[in-house]
C-alpha cells in the first residue's frame, strides 16, 4: 500500500472509530445482542473496513482496461484490487453481474461476450490448448 493511500485508509478509519462509538454511546446504533465482545473490548474488529477512494481519472480507457486484464490474466493483481482503483466495489460489481447473466438466461438471451470469453471459464486455463 502506497504512503498516500496508507494515511487516507489511516484517517478514515480514525474517523469511522469515532462516528461508531459515538452513535453506540448515543444510542443511534447497538450492537446485536449475540454480540460475545463490547466495542471497548474488541474495538478494531467492530471497525475494521476496506476503503476504497475515488477512481483515478482514465486518460486513455482501452489502454487501461487492458492493461488491468493483464495484470489481473498474469497474477499480479486480482479483481478485488483493480476495481478498487476504478472507485468500485468487487463485491457489488461481483453480485451485479451474476444478476445480469441470470436475467439474461431467464429471458433467453445469450451470455454476455465476455462471460463466455474469459479465460476463466474455459476449460483450457486460459491457454487455448488441449
């Protein structure tokens, strides 16, 4: 993780600690009662969070979506990570899509082309052999 975005990550998560204790104190929030530990007692837990900043500005978009596929098709990065520096969530997009090729099955429509391209959802690897 990069100096910047350490101390963002660092500052927002500063920030939530203190927004969540005072909605607990104030009594905006509670935790469930099947709770085993008080927010005192297992305060990074009840606060632990993934920030995701805002999504760089694209300068040229073909360019940097191949490259993400890269990065993501040769392992050095995963969708969780790429999506993120686009300002998204993976788990929202994830689930959105999952809808979209359902919706699309239930209403007779082919799959998207790159649901049926993708390297992960043939059965060569990705390598294109036998």
């Amino acid at each position: 993780m990069g100096r910047r975005r350490f101390i963002a990550a660092r500052q927002a998560s500063l920030m939530f600690c203190c927004w969540f204790e005072e909605a607990l104190a104030r009594g905006i929030i509670t935790l469930p009662r099947s709770a085993v530990r008080s927010f005192y007692e297992a305060r990074n837990s009840w606060t632990n969070a993934l920030w995701i900043g805002a999504g760089r500005m694209a300068i040229d978009g073909l360019k940097e979506v191949q490259e993400s596929a890269m990065r993501i098709t040769t392992g050095l990065s995963t969708y969780q990570n790429e999506l993120a520096l686009q300002g998204q969530d993976y788990e929202e997009v994830m689930e959105q899509q999952e809808y979209e090729i359902q919706r699309r099955r239930e209403m007779g429509l082919s799959e998207p082309s790159w649901s049926v391209s993708h390297p992960s959802n043939t059965n060569d690897n990705g390598w294109g052999g036998n």
